[in-house]
C-alpha cells in the first residue's frame, strides 16, 4: 500500500499535509518539502546566498517548520510561511557572520552595472536583483519573496523602518529600469 500513501499525499492540499505532519507524519511533511523546497531555496539566493549557502538555510528553515509545524493554520499558503522561515533564518546567519552592516555600506558605494540582455533581449530577474546593492537586494526580497511586511523585515534586519523602505523603493525603481523594455528606455532618453 505505499503506492496509495504516495498518491493520497501528492494529492492532498498543504493544510492536510501540515495537519497530517503536527500529528507526527513525516512523509506528510516530506511531501510538503518536495513541493515548496524549490522556492525557498530560490528565495534565498534571490537573497544573495550562494547556492549551497541556501541550501544549508533551505534545509534548516525546514526543520524549523518541521518543530513548528503545529502553528501552522493555513491563514495563508504553507509556502509563503516556510519562505519567511527562510529568509528571517538567513538574516540571523548574516548577523552572525556581521556582514549587514558591511552589506549596507557596500549598496551605498556601489554603482549600478549596465543590462546585459539575454538572447530574447530581455533580462532575467534574477540577474536584475544580483545589480541591485545588497541591502536592496535583501529588502527587496524580504518584502516581495518572502511575503513580509516593511515593518517586519525591519525588525528582522534590525533596521529603521525608514531606512528598510528606502531600500525598497530604490531597489523597486532600479529593477523597472533594468526590466523595461527597450524601447521605452530610448524613448525615455530621447524624450528626457
């Protein structure tokens, strides 16, 4: 009957899974992993980890959720709340390691890199956050990865509220530049 467990679990929506997990099932929680460790991953090298960097977090995040699991409610996606896992997990790791403040310091001196198109002639995302300085790279991820609001990615980064939306908004500005297409850019430089 393994073949059915596998089938009633792929099939089962996050908030059983995360019920059938606080009761003590780990191949719910297993499933749960299968499905969502992809994007939490994805969230932290968006973050500025390196790929096995966010591998560590990923899997530590997830076994937080795993002791946590029972606090889940499904008031929002299972996906979203183990993303905040995640990147408040790895803000704790840049704190430790104290490279916030360095990272801060390096977004103010550090100036924007010229787009490099891809073959469509249009610019990966990810490539587009890794221009951002680093400080608005995190927040940028923080408040739109990871789901969390600008006051709590504040308390998180131990940082002004203002300063965490200036981050934000200058980060948010620098991508629309970098995203937009083109031709709206030449326009924009031939109107301006």
């Amino acid at each position: 009957m393994p073949g059915s467990q596998n089938t009633r679990l792929t099939s089962s929506h996050d908030v059983e899974l995360a019920a059938l997990a606080a009761a003590g099932d780990r191949a719910a929680f297993g499933e749960l992993v299968r499905r969502h460790g992809s994007a939490v991953r994805g969230l932290l090298r968006r973050m500025g980890a390196a790929p096995a960097e966010a591998d560590d977090v990923a899997q530590d995040a997830f076994l937080t959720a795993f002791k946590r699991v029972g606090e889940f409610r499904g008031q929002g996606t299972f996906v979203a709340w183990v993303r905040k896992i995640g990147a408040r997990a790895y803000l704790r790791r840049l704190q430790r390691e104290r490279r916030i403040a360095a990272l801060a310091a390096a977004s103010d001196e550090g100036e924007e890199a010229a787009p490099t198109p891809d073959a469509a002639g249009r610019i990966d995302l990810d490539e587009a956050l890794r221009a951002l300085g680093a400080a608005e790279r995190i927040c940028v991820s923080m408040c739109y990865g990871a789901g969390l609001s600008h006051a709590e990615a504040a308390d998180a980064l131990n940082l002004p509220l203002g300063t965490v939306k200036s981050h934000v908004k200058r980060g948010l500005e620098k991508l629309r530049a970098r995203l937009a297409p083109s031709t709206k850019l030449e326009g924009r430089r031939e109107n301006g």
